[in-house]
C-alpha cells in the first residue's frame, strides 16, 4: 500500500527533517522588514513539511519496528534518545495536517498587510509550537522531553497573548501560564521519581515497570495531574476555555486538535511503561474521564460566546477519549481482548476525528469572528446568507462533533458503545455499560449544544448590521476547512479504512494483547454496514430530494416573509438567542453550571432602558479555586508583618537562630 | 599576674551589666570606651612584653577607648538625644536577661574542652557572655547609637576570645581587631552622620519605611 | 426475500394509517363521528399537489430539513424489525445506528425551525432539543436491557429474543421497560401529553411550530415523516409489549399490523383522557421514565 | 599571574580614583573589567601552582566562583557606560572605585585557602558595597546602607567567631595551630568535636547572613531594593556566590571531620525556609526590585538545599552558581532600566514595559522565565538536577516542598512582571527621555544568552571543570 514510500531514504530521517522545517518555518518573516513575504515564506515551509512529514509518519506507523536515533548533546543527563514507534508516529499526523491547515489558514484571517507588528512573532511561534509538539512525540529521555514539552507550553502562551493590549488576553495568558507551570512542576516529579526507579533518564522500555508498589501511585498520579492538565481533565481544565476563546483562531485549532492531544499522548507513552496497568487506573481515566465529558458539554451548552463553547466541547471530548481509554485498560487488566480492542480502538480514532473535526470548527469560528467582530453568539445570526460556502463547511463540522452519521464523530463513539455493549455478555465489570446511558446524554446535549451553535450564527436573520467584511472568505481560509470537512465525511463513510489507520497503534500500545482474538468475531463486519449505510442515506437523501424538486416545478414558488404568527411587527432582535435556545436545558443541570443572571430593577411607571445581563459561571473555578487561592493570599498578607523594617527584630532572627542551630548541634 | 587579668575581666563583665541597665546615651558609651581600654591593657598581662605588642595595646586603647567614643558622642551632641526611649524591652527584663546569659555562659564555657593553660583563666566565659550582653544591646534597643554601642560590645567579646589565640596566630587576631575597628569607625563616622543628615535623628524606629505592607 | 418486500411495502404505506385510527379513537371518545381513517392519506395528497411559499430569510438548510428527516427515519424503517420478522439490514451495532439516525434527524428539523428567524420557531427547536436529550437515555437504557437478555447486539435479534418465554423470568424489568418506552415513544412523536399536534396555540406546541413555515410538498414530506416515525418507534414497542409469533409467517404478519393498530388506539385513548402537561413538568416526567428504565436495567444485569 | 588577578583591580581603583572625567571613568572600568575577564581565563587554561606556603590555591570550586564573577562583572561594567551616562547628575567616582576595590577582594576570596584571609576578603567586599548602596543619596538608601552595613557586620563577626574556635580547636587538639584550609582538613581528624560543632554553626550563621539564607536575610530586600540596578546585579550575582564559597570551604572540612550528617541537614532545613520565606514575601510583591531580592533569597536557598542534599545535587548546585549570577544580572540589568524610565519601582505603576521598552521589556519577560526555572535555560538544568536528585535519594518530601515552593514562586513572580511587562503604557504615566539604548541593553541581552547557551549546551572543559569541583565535595566513605 504504501510502496511508493519506499523511494524515500528513510521515513524517520524526512520526518525529522521535516519537524526542522516547520520550526523554522518563521525565521525568515522576523528578518524581512516589509511585511507580506515572510507569512507567504512560513506557509509555504509548513505545506512543504507536511508534504513530506505526512507520508513519512504514515510510513513510519505502518513500519513494523521503530525507528531510534542517539541526539549528541552535552547535558548530564544519559544520552538523548529520539525514536518513532506507531504510537509516536500516530501522534505526529494530526501535528503536520493541522500546523499546515492553519498556516495556510493564517495568510487570510491573519494577514501581515493588516497586522504588522504582531505576524513575525506569531508566525516564529506558531512554527516553533508545531516542531516541538512532533519533537515532543520523538523524545525518549525525561529531561529533553521536558525541554521540549515547556517550550511548547511557552510557544502556546506567547500565541495565545499576541493581543495583550487586551485585558481578557492577559488574564487569559496568566491563567494559562501559571496551570501549564503547575502541570510542569507535577512532570518534574514524575520524571525524577521514573529516574530514581529506572536508574537513568532515559525513558524506560515498554512493559519493563510493574505498578504494583505504593511509589508507582504516586508516580501514575503526578503523571496524570502533569499530562492530565494539559489534556484539560476535570478539574484541571481551568486554563483552557480562556485560552482557547482569546488566542488567535488558527491557534485555537492547533492547540484544540493537536496540543491537548500531547497530554493524551503523555498519558499513553507513561501506559506503555507498565506491564500490569491495575483495574484501578483503568477505573480512575474512566470515571474521570466520563465525568470530564458531562460536565464539559454541560459548560458548553450553557456558553454564549462562540469559542468558549467550543473549547468546552474539546474538554468533552477529551473527556470520552479518556474515559474510552479507560475502559481500555480495564478491558486489560481483565484479559478482556475485545472490550479492549473496541474501546481502545475507538479512543485512538476519537483523538483523530476530533483533530480534524474541532480545527474545522475553530477555523470556522475565526471566518465568523472576522466577518461579525465579535464572540458573543447572542448577536450574530444569518451569516449563513452571507458566506454560504463557509457555512456548509462548518455545518459538516457541526454534524461531526455531535456524533451524527454519516460523518466521523460517530464512528469512534459507535465503536465505544459497542465495547460497553460486548461487556454485557461477560460476567465481571458489567456495571461499565452504565456509561452508555451516560454517553448517551452527553451526546444528546451536545446536539442541543451544537443546534444552538448553528442555529445562532449562521441561521435566521442577522440581529446587527455587520461590517464589510461580513462576506465569503477567501481560498485560503475555505481549503483549509473544505480539507477537514473532506476528511471527516471520508472517515464516516469508510470507517473500516479509518480503523486500518489505527490498528498499528493500538498493537504498539498494548503489544502483549491478541487483537486477532477480537478482530474475526462480528463487531468489525459491522464497520462494512456501517458503511453501506451511510451511503444509503445519501442515497435516499438525493431520491427524495429530486422527487421534491420534480413537485417543486409543477406548481409556482412564492416568496414571502416568515410567518410571524399574526404578530405583524417581529424585528430580528425577538429571535430566539443563544441564551434562550439552551436556557431550559441548563436549568435543568443548574447544580453544575450557573447561569448568572443581573436582572436590572425597573422603577416608576415608565423606566428607561435597561440591560438584563446572563453569563454562565465556571463553578470549579469560583466555587473552589478562587476562594483556595483568596485565602492563601491573605495568610501569606499575615506573615508579611515579620518583615517590618524594626532593625532589632532583625537581629533578634539572627540571634534565634544561632541559639536553635547551637542547640541542634549538641 | 592571672588573677589581675581575671579581675579585669571582672570589671568588663560588671561594664556589661551597666550599659544594659542605663538608659543614658552618653553614659553607655562611656562605660564601652571604658571596657576598650580595659581589653587594651589586658593582653599586656597575659602576654610577655614585645614592641609589636605595645603597638597594639596602643592602637586598640586608641580606637576603643577614644575615637569611636568621640565620634558617638558629636553624633549624640548633633542629634540632641540623651535617652534610650521606649526600649523594645524594659531595663530590669534586660539585666535579668544579662545574669541569666552571663550564668549560662559559665555553665556553657564549663563543658567546652579547654587548653590546659587557659582551664583557669574565665577567658571563655567572658567573652561568651560579653558577646551575649551585646547582642541583647542589638536586639533590646531601638536607637542606631544604642545598637551601635551593643555591636562594639559584641565585638569586644570577640576581642576577649581572640586573645587566648593572640600567640598561636597573631597576625589573624590583628586582622581581625583591625577589620573590627575599621567597620566600628565606618559605620560611625559616616553612616551615622548620613542618618543624622537626613533624618536629624539617630532614632531607628525612624528608619523603619522599608518594609512589607 | 418475500418479507423484505413485505416490510418496505408497510413502512411505506401504513404510516399515516396509524394516525387516521388515533384520530377516529379521538372523535369517538368526543362523541364526533371524526374523520374517515384514510384522512391523513388525502391531506398528504392534497399536500403534494399544492404550491409552495418560502420564507425570504431562509436559506437551503430550511428546504434540507424535511428532506433529511424523512430520509432518515426512512433508513431508521430498514434497521427495524417488523414483528416477528428481522429487518432488511441488519448488523452488530445497528441499535446505536437506530437512536443516532433519529438524532440526525432532529438536527435538520431544528436547524431548518432555526433557519426562519421566527421566535416561535426557535422556542419549539429549543424545547425539542431539551427534551430530546433527556429521552436519549431511556432508550439507551432499554437498549442495554434487550441486549443483556438477548446476548446480541442488533436490533432484530434482541427483539425477536423477546418471548412469552423471557417476559416469564424477567417480566419485572420488561415491565418497567415497558413503562419508561412508552413515554419516549409519547415525547418522540410529540403526542399528548408532552405535545399537541393539533393544538392552535404556537407557544405550547414543540414539533408542530417548528415546521409552521413548510408549506405544499415539503409540509407533506414532514407529515409522512412524523407518521413514519411513530410507525417504526411504535413497531419497537409493540415488539416489546405484545411479543406473540405463531410461527407462520403471513399470520405473524397480520399479528403485527393488528397490534400497531392497537398502539394507535392506545395512543388515541391516551390523548382523549389526558391532558397536555405544563411544559416545566415535562423534564420531570423524563427523568421519571429514565430511572424506570434504569431500574430495569439493573434487573437484568445485577 | 595570582598577584596580577588581586592587583589589576586594585589599580583599576585607583586610576578611576585620579581621573577626574566622569565620561571617562566608565569606559576605563570596563577596560579593566575586561582586562581581569582576560587574566581569569588565563589562568583557567594554564592553572598555577600552589603558592605562600598554601595560602594560594585555585582550585576547581574557587575558579567557578572567580569565573561566574569575573564574567557578571564584565557585563555589569559595560552596563554602566550607559547607565552612568544618563546618571551624569552626581559624580560617578565611588561607584566605579567600589566596584573595582570589591573586584579585587572578590578574587581574593576565591583564590586563598587560608580561611583567616578569605574572612578578610569577605570582610573588604561587604564594607566596599556599602557606598555603593547608597549611589542615591536619599533617605531610604542610607536606611538601607545602615541595615546592610549593620546586619551584615554582625554576621561577619559571628564568622570571626568561628574561626576563632576552629583555631582553638586546633590549639587544643595540640596541633601546629594553623587557618590553612589543607591543614586542617588533614588534622580534621583530632579536631575536638565540641569546639568544631560551635564553629560550623558560627560560620553557618556569620556567613549564611552574608549570603541571605532565610531568617538571615532581612536586610536583602531593602539594600537590592534601593542600589542601583548593576550594583544590585553585583550584589545577588557576585557577593553571594562569594559567601557561597565560603560555606564550601566549611562544607569541605565538615566532610574531613566526618560530622557533615548535621552541616547537611542544616543546610536543608535553612534552604527549604529560605524558599519558602521567598514564595511568602513575593506574592503579591508591588515592588519589582524587592521582588528580585527574595526571588534570590529562594536563589540561595536552592544552593543550600542542594549542598545539604549532597550527592548529585552538589553539582546542580555549582552550576546553579553560574546560571543564577547570569541571570540575576539580567534581571536586575533590565529592571535597573525600566526603573530609570518609569521612575517608579512599583508594579502599580509600571505598564507596557513592552511598549516604552521593547528590548528591556522582552528581557525582563525572559529573565522571568529564565529565573523561575522553565526550560531551555540554564536555571532548569540546575534545579532539574537537585529535584530529581531529591528524589533519587529518596527524600521525596524535600523534593515535593521545593517543587511546592517553586511553584508559588512562579504564581507570585508572573502575577507581578505579567501586567508590568504587557498592556499599553498609561497614560498618566510619568515620561522620561531613558529609552533602551545599545550599551544598556546589549549587555542584559549577552547575559540572556548566555543563560539559553547553558540551558542547551555546556561546554566540554566547563562540565569538566564541575565535575571536578563536585569530586571535591563528594562524600568520602
């Protein structure tokens, strides 16, 4: 299949060499004085390393050993290892398609012409985030792993905070700063408990580690907090719907569909150490995982800004990715191959259709921002009339977050079901199929999430003048989008091909298991229907279409305004908004999300205009954070008196201590 | 000759006592001026006579017991203070204090291994417990001068120990006085003429604006 | 081969009949002589023939929703076993295809309510897309329960599986099932007492004012569709309430087509003795269907 | 060569003392600093032997110090060409003459082993700073001289205290009495236990005060708050790598006298509170001077940590010497800038540093980075190396309070420079003609890169140099 390859000398060596291309995609636009030719320059590398990366990593996933390299470096801490097992190379696809599509993206939402002095920087950035995110998948020592995971981090804030004449954007960058250091801090932990077991820095070799001592706990938990809050698991998603709604579109995306996905990846790359994985860990991702996913698509449907929605929709589906994950290891520990195989089968898939699926939606959403200058969703509406193409396009983005056939959200969770399902025949563990109603849920607020999306951006009719630059993108910002939307009606209709794509990782992940056991029995032939379905549908789509259209043209077609129900002078501002469309849905789940609402008080018998403020409230973060943090604050405020400029009391330390130390000593 | 030097230091233990009780400016320094010259005289009796010696029972008489005095005093007379007000602890806590450390240190100087030569000598003691009187000046007091005056009794404590190594290394001792002295007469003679200027007080509790809100 | 073409002739033909019988129970319960059953075959007739108005603030998704509604409740007609005999198309898996093809469904519904601008529109997509995803769970749950019973995991087999035999030892939880289905199947097609369909007032309606702007051909296609949705949720249903099979095929097949007849009926006495709930109560009564389904979940599979 | 390193400042001193041209002054500074950068490596190439009977030596921990100092010192001089230009209000003759007179004590310090000398040449930097502080002439300057000067003397004293004992020990072990570091370390063995434990806990608080080591450090704040920007960069970046020096001196006799189990632990205990008294004081920190003050209390108090923890961890210490003086020297280099353009050294009132500033902003923002540990700096690899160390010893709790530490640290840190860095200047802000400039910026920026250079790459004969060192201090069985 992929004998064409063979041409290249070797896939890891293009793969490297493309990951060094796409780092320095964005030196030469911080050289070149006039604008313009630079981001041209940076696009052009990034395309040109996808070009070559992509094919390289496929190369690389469907090779049947992994690929080493020794990095000669002068840091005390073993030898620095690269290689690029499947798993690796799994990770590396979405980091090349993505960084392309949003390079190219950037040549219209962010063009140089408009942006002088913030392009350079950004470009530099945006190329030195992609390389190190396909270095990250590459290290196999923990103290280059660090490196290259902070630099990724810091690349991300210096992204995120190219607006920071912003208030929002600062705050946002500081929040974002300070988790990702926290997560860092937990990674030191985990790297130096790893050495002090393994004996080196090197990363140890897959299965070498048993889990069953007390320190390995401790170690699998300061992993889970390091990668856990980079992936924006409960409760330590806090930094990421800011982040994602202040920073630049085409850096949402990146960071929605490939950064978070390096937390996953350090949550699998950690799994591999370990031969015996417990059922307890396995318990843990899932329930953590499922309860990320309810509560993060609660948060969504409660939000009115366009990108906070989605970047709670990205936790959601972090969320089903990990608690998939979960059952996984479950399946593992319980010898159970097909529960495994299935459910394992569909995380990995999920990561890959939400890589494709909330790019598509973020790019979507910078088309929108651009065109209405803002984020509230309250007032935008019928930008579906003005930007037809883009609205399609985010509509196939729409339809494949919410897990709908025929597109590819559907297929990973159809996948996750049937592993819940196939549990139902054994004896043990039954009580995981109570996820299903669970996901059931999650996907039906997501639909109510994602209608409400839609509905309020591209649908109706606008409720305020926009400006000019309402109207169809250009073809860089539509390929892009058109690419993803592509991928994702290709990964619904043939999803046996898609599961081919995944399989090579799912063995390197869990080696010691017997997919073939699970492969033959009938969940797979189940993926063919699947299939044929689909097409189906669309069949039966186009049939009925034509049918209606051949009515269509035998009777006349009048044109009039939407039937107001009698009232004669409905104006766009009485539409149904966001707020309203989900506000009976949150009320039902208000113990998880609020919906703050500052109602004004009218007085006398003619008032003047007032407003009526709603904003939905992140309860982890004011609940529990806020207060936390308040309070240390006020006792550190407390200690600070010792230092209170009286010299004797200085002295007085000074004499204490001596006494103390002379009375340590003997 | 031993015994002599005992009963001075007797008398410089008895000078501790008295700066920690008075609450006289002048009347503190007079008292450390005091306690210089006596340590002046001191390694005169405990040691063989030398020039080198008298050189530096002259120039340690000289500092101790009048320049820095002086200087203290013209900053007093500037300053126009003649009390100690409001000390961070009462002057009966003090001296209580002062007997209290003066007693530990013989107790404390009693367990340390001694060269035979000095087991009967209250060298250690001394200076121990001069040390300590002068720490307590530095940590009781509020005044730059007062704590000036507990820093050279801190010194002159050091000075009382030095001498039991004035033969086995004197070039370090001397360097030491020496360094002690330049420090004294530095942050006297000009730091405390500094404050004067700017503040036209050598009230340390004025000097308190650097700190934490 | 015979009963696959059985089977699409009736998902074909026999929806709206369902609806005429609600409607005659209905006129009988008032004292009306009501309209004849064939009724709601005319008014899609009459529907076809007539022209069209569209709104001027739609755009193509307004004209898409029809279409992939009943596109999909069509495929959903295929996945779904027929009384006693299994579906045309069936494969493991198909019963999350079933609920999600529903969900596809809804979406274009509500997006073409969405795509008129109109406040009422948008208040009936918005209480669909509540109710909806509070229905969801229910049926997941009734679908884990048929699974645990039958050991299989398609449609037809879990259905079939359905016997005198199995309502004998777990008929508890089958019951319960029973119980929280039917008001899934009452809130799925918006009868009383979650919806009117014939109500006049727009602000209580939720299907019906969401497809107030189709109009001619396209307002027929969305009443074929409703019809066709009760008659492959109710064939659900009636497998599981009245699971007879005599065993030969032509007899089964008249057993089923009575017992659809049957639901309707139930349905019409239904709406004729209740009333329409406040729409706040509506959840409760959801959550209320979700835990009896729950429990008989935990029936089987304790 | 040895003499040349001590004299050549000494010169330096006075010729900046004769010239009467303040334009002059600076640039003829430089020139020496330059001058003694060049004999330091010198004499890192081809080392001397020992000379004066041991009382000179340069061995593999005083060159890392001499190194790190020599080069802070470099940049620092090149700094006040422009620094000292926009201050041409008042004469710059004590700052320069200081500087140099601190200089060359500074070498003496790391090129003796006679500890009786080495006190003395601690003794000569400390008072040499003191004006130096005070390079403002106003009331909370002098405050600040007063505390430093005073706090610091004391401790210095205590220091003479100990050594003091440590010479009686040796008098009453009946040994050739003797402050040679080698000489002792031979004899460590007779040395009276009793008399030796009083000296280590003496020279531990005398020079501890001097470094900065919580609760000794009170007097940080106020004198790094109100010297001048380079002054400040000399005294976190140089001074207390000086009195660091010392305290391995002791380290190397209590290892000979086999009672390093309590130095260590004291080490650790004193380091830990050092950290953690940072994180305190720099929440919520307003002024951005005084926040760079504790943030080296932490500083000193992570080399503590790790001389305690001994092991693989004294090695991140000795390196940590380097990166933290590099670093220091930016942060303090650029916040002497942006102070001297906002007039105001409170976080309230300095915004948009990035904007008035571009050059200065950027680095402050990457000194921030730098200095809060985050890879690929120097700073990571040295604290990277204790905490797993820390753990590697099994000392989990000590690593997780340091990791703890680290991270309020962090928190307090870019809650401060976050909003002074980013944003748009205000308006009611007060304007200043100090803009960035080549001389003013260039050095910060050589610092800068230096630290990333560290952070990536360490030179061949630098690792050998630290592995040296780290043989000198490890554990004896």
């Amino acid at each position: 299949m992929f004998s064409v390859l063979q041409v290249f000398p070797d896939p890891a060596i293009l793969a490297i060499i493309s990951v060094l291309i796409t780092g320095c995609a964005g030196v030469p636009g911080l050289f070149i004085r006039t604008g313009g030719p630079g981001q041209y320059i940076a696009a052009a590398m990034t395309l040109l390393a996808a070009l070559l990366g992509i094919p390289a990593s496929l190369a690389l996933l469907f090779a049947s050993k992994a690929a080493t390299y020794i990095l000669d470096w002068s840091l005390p801490f073993g030898s620095c290892e690269l290689a690029i097992d499947p798993l690796s190379a799994f990770f590396l696809l979405p980091v090349f398609t993505v960084g392309a599509a949003g390079s190219l993206f950037a040549l219209g939402y962010w063009p140089s012409a408009s942006h002088r002095s913030t392009e350079p920087g950004l470009t530099f950035f945006y190329g030195l985030l992609a390389a190190s995110m396909a270095l990250l998948v590459m290290a196999r020592n923990g103290m280059f792993f660090l490196m290259v995971w902070e630099i990724m981090a810091l690349s991300a804030y210096f992204l995120l905070v190219t607006e920071h004449e912003r208030e929002e954007v600062r705050r946002a960058g500081t929040l974002y700063l300070i988790s990702t250091h926290i997560g860092t801090g937990a990674l030191l932990i985990f790297f130096s408990l790893l050495a002090a077991r393994s004996g080196s820095f090197l990363f140890p070799a897959a299965g070498t580690l048993s889990a069953l001592s007390p320190v390995m706990m401790f170690l699998a938990s300061a992993a889970l907090i390091g990668f856990g809050s980079k992936a924006g698991i409960m409760p330590l998603h806090l930094w990421l719907p800011a982040t994602h709604a202040n920073a630049p579109s085409h850096v949402s995306a990146l960071m929605s569909g490939v950064m978070l996905k390096m937390g996953l990846y350090g949550i699998f790359r950690t799994l591999t150490f370990f031969s015996d994985p417990p059922l307890l860990w396995g318990a843990t991702l899932a329930v953590a995982g499922i309860s990320t996913a309810l509560a993060g698509i609660v948060f969504a449907a409660a939000q009115r800004d366009l990108k906070r929605l989605l970047a709670y929709s990205s936790i959601e589906n972090i969320g089903i990715i990990t608690a998939a994950l979960g059952v996984a290891l479950l399946g593992h520990a319980s010898n159970n191959a097909t529960l495994t195989y299935l459910c394992l089968a569909a995380a990995l898939l999920h990561i890959y259709n939400h890589a494709l699926f909330k790019p598509l939606l973020f790019l979507g959403s910078g088309v929108v921002i651009h065109a209405s200058g803002g984020r509230d969703m309250n007032l935008m509406g019928g930008l579906g009339k003005l930007m037809p193409k883009a609205a399609i396009l985010s509509l196939a983005g729409v339809i494949a977050i919410c897990g709908i056939p025929p597109f590819n959200g559907f297929i990973s969770e159809f996948l996750f079901y049937l592993g819940l399902f196939s549990q139902l025949q054994t004896t043990k563990m039954i009580f995981i199929v109570m996820l299903v109603p669970a996901l059931a849920l999650v996907g039906g607020v997501a639909l109510l999430s994602f209608t409400k999306l839609f509905g309020a951006v591209f649908l109706g009719t606008p409720r305020r003048h926009f400006n000019s630059h309402a109207r169809e993108p250009g073809w860089t910002m539509l390929l892009p989008m058109a690419f993803f939307a592509m991928a994702c009606l290709l990964i619904g209709l043939l999803p046996q091909y898609a599961l081919r794509l995944v399989s090579p990782a799912m063995v390197s992940f869990m080696p010691d298991v017997n997919f073939a056991a699970a492969y033959p029995s009938g969940y797979i032939s189940g993926l063919g229907r699947l299939s044929m379905v689909g097409f189906l549908l669309l069949l039966i789509i186009v049939a009925v279409t034509f049918f209606w259209q051949w009515r269509l043209r035998r009777k006349p077609v009048v044109f009039g305004a939407t039937w107001g129900c009698g009232y004669q002078r409905a104006t766009a501002r009485m539409q149904y908004v966001a707020t309203s469309f989900s506000e009976s849905a949150v009320s039902v789940f208000d113990g998880i999300v609020r919906q703050r609402v500052e109602r004004p008080h009218l007085t006398g018998l003619f008032p003047r205009p007032v407003a009526c403020l709603d904003f939905p409230s992140d309860t982890v973060l004011e609940q529990i954070i806020t207060p936390v943090f308040n309070a240390t604050g006020g006792a550190f405020a407390f200690m600070r008196r010792l230092q209170n400029g009286q010299m004797h009391l200085y002295m007085l330390y000074i004499f204490a201590t001596l006494l103390i130390l002379m009375l340590w000593a003997h | 000759m031993i015994s002599l030097a005992d009963q001075f230091l007797v008398l410089v233990l008895l000078i501790n006592f008295i700066s920690l009780g008075t609450s006289r400016l002048v009347f503190s320094i007079r008292a450390v001026a005091a306690q210089g010259v006596i340590l002046g005289i001191l390694p005169g009796l405990i040691h063989p006579f030398s020039w080198h010696l008298v050189g530096i029972t002259v120039v340690i008489i000289a500092a101790k017991g009048f320049v820095i005095p002086l200087l203290l005093n013209r900053a007093v007379r500037s300053a126009e203070i003649k009390r100690e007000m409001e000390p961070f602890l009462g002057y009966v806590p003090t001296l209580l204090l002062g007997a209290l450390f003066t007693a530990l240190s013989f107790g404390f100087a009693g367990k340390l291994p001694l060269y035979p030569e000095h087991q009967n000598y209250i060298f250690v003691p001394a200076s121990i417990a001069t040390m300590m009187s002068g720490f307590l000046i530095l940590t009781t007091r509020r005044k730059a001068i007062t704590q000036v005056v507990g820093y050279l009794m801190l010194e002159n404590g050091i000075f009382i120990f030095g001498l039991l190594l004035a033969e086995a290394m004197p070039v370090m001792v001397e360097a030491g006085v020496l360094l002690d002295l330049l420090v004294g007469t530095f942050v006297m003679g000009i730091v405390l003429n500094q404050i004067n200027r700017e503040f036209s007080s050598l009230d340390t509790s004025r000097l308190t604006s650097l700190k934490e809100e | 081969m015979t009963d696959i073409f059985i089977h699409i002739i009736l998902a074909m033909l026999m929806p709206p009949l369902l609806l005429g019988v609600i409607g005659k129970t209905k006129a009988l319960f008032a004292g009306r002589v009501g309209a004849p059953f064939l009724q709601p075959y005319y008014d899609i007739l009459r529907l076809l023939r007539k022209g069209t108005v569209f709104s001027t603030t739609t755009t193509w998704i307004f004209r898409a929703g029809p279409v992939v509604a009943l596109a999909t409740t069509a495929v959903a007609a295929l996945l779904i076993p027929l009384g006693y005999h299994s579906a045309p198309i069936s494969f493991s898996g198909d019963m999350i295809l079933y609920a999600y093809l529903f969900a596809l469904g809804r979406f274009f519904t509500m997006a073409a309510a969405l795509d008129t601008g109109s406040s009422f529109e948008g208040m009936g997509a918005a209480r669909e897309a509540t109710y909806s995803c509070l229905a969801e769970p229910t049926l997941f749950f009734a679908l884990i329960t048929l699974s645990r019973l039958s050991g299989s995991y398609s449609l037809s087999e879990m259905l079939s599986n359905v016997t005198t035999v199995v309502w004998s030892y777990a008929g508890a939880s089958l019951l319960l099932l029973i119980g929280g289905m039917f008001i899934v199947l009452l809130v799925e097609n918006c009868r009383i007492p979650f919806d009117d369909p014939n109500t006049h007032l727009e602000l209580t309606m939720i299907h019906e004012v969401m497809v107030l702007d189709h109009s001619g051909p396209a307002f027929a296609i969305v009443q074929y569709a409703a019809a066709l949705k009760l008659f492959v949720l109710g064939a659900f249903f009636v497998r599981l309430a009245l699971p007879f099979a005599t065993g030969n095929t032509l007899l089964d097949w008249v057993v089923f087509m009575s017992s659809m007849l049957g639901l309707a009926v139930a349905i019409g006495v239904v709406e004729s003795v209740m009333a329409r709930l406040r729409l706040v109560r509506v959840p409760q009564l959801l959550v209320a269907a979700t835990i009896l389904a729950a429990f008989s979940t935990l029936l089987v599979i304790r | 060569m040895l003499a040349a390193l001590i004299m050549l400042p000494l010169v330096g001193a006075a010729v900046t003392w004769l010239i009467p041209f303040d334009r002059l002054r600076p640039k003829i500074f430089s020139l020496f600093a330059f001058a003694h950068l060049a004999i330091t490596v010198q004499l890192l190439l081809d080392t001397p032997p020992t000379s004066a009977g041991g009382w000179f030596v340069l061995d593999a921990l005083g060159k890392i110090v001499l190194l790190s100092t020599s080069v802070l010192f470099l940049f620092c001089a090149i700094y006040s060409i422009g620094y000292l230009f926009y201050r041409r209000e008042r004469s710059n003759r004590t700052i320069c003459v200081g500087m140099l007179i601190c200089l060359s004590a500074a070498s003496l310090v790391t090129i003796t082993h006679h500890l009786g000398l080495m006190w003395v040449a601690l003794e000569i930097t400390t008072i040499s700073m003191a004006p130096l502080i005070y390079f403002n002439r106003n009331a909370r300057s002098i405050e600040a001289t007063w505390k430093y000067l005073l706090i610091c003397s004391v401790g210095v004293a205590l220091a003479l205290i100990g050594l003091y004992f440590l010479a009686y020990a040796t008098i009453v072990a009946k040994v050739e009495p003797s402050l040679l570091l080698d000489d002792l370390i031979r004899d460590a063995g007779q040395l009276s236990s009793g008399w030796v434990h009083a000296a280590f806990v003496f020279l531990l608080v005398g020079f501890g005060s001097k470094m900065g080591l919580a609760p000794l450090h009170s007097w940080k704040p106020d004198a790094y708050g109100e010297a001048p920007g380079l002054v400040g960069a000399m005294l976190a970046g140089g001074l207390v790598n000086l009195a660091f020096l010392a305290l391995l001196r002791v380290y190397q006799l209590c290892l000979a006298t086999k009672e390093i189990i309590f130095f260590q632990n004291a080490l650790v205990a004193m380091g830990l509170l050092s950290m953690l008294c940072a994180a305190i004081f720099m929440a919520r920190q307003a002024d951005f001077k005084r926040m760079l003050a504790y943030s080296s209390v932490e500083h000193v108090g992570i080399m503590a940590v790790a001389l305690g923890l001994g092991g693989r961890a004294v090695f991140g210490a000795l390196f940590h010497i380097f990166a933290n003086s590099l670093a220091k020297g930016v942060m303090f280099l650029t916040s002497g800038n942006i102070h001297r353009s906002y007039n105001s050294k409170s976080s309230a009132h300095v915004k948009g540093v990035l904007r008035r500033l571009p050059w200065s902003g950027a680095l402050f923002m990457a000194g921030f980075i730098a200095i809060t540990g985050s890879p690929p700096f120097a700073l990571f690899i040295s604290e990277f190396t204790i905490v797993s160390s820390a753990f590697i010893q099994g000392r989990a709790m000590v690593g997780l309070f340091f990791i703890v530490c680290l991270a309020i640290i962090f928190i307090g840190m870019a809650l401060t420079v976050l909003p002074m860095v980013m944003g748009e200047v205000p308006v009611d802000c007060e304007s200043t003609s100090y803009r960035d400039s080549l001389w003013t910026v260039g050095p910060p920026l050589g610092l800068m890169l230096l630290v990333f250079m560290l952070g990536v790459w360490i030179p061949a004969p630098l690792l050998t140099l630290l592995n040296e060192a780290t043989a000198l201090l490890a554990v004896q069985p």
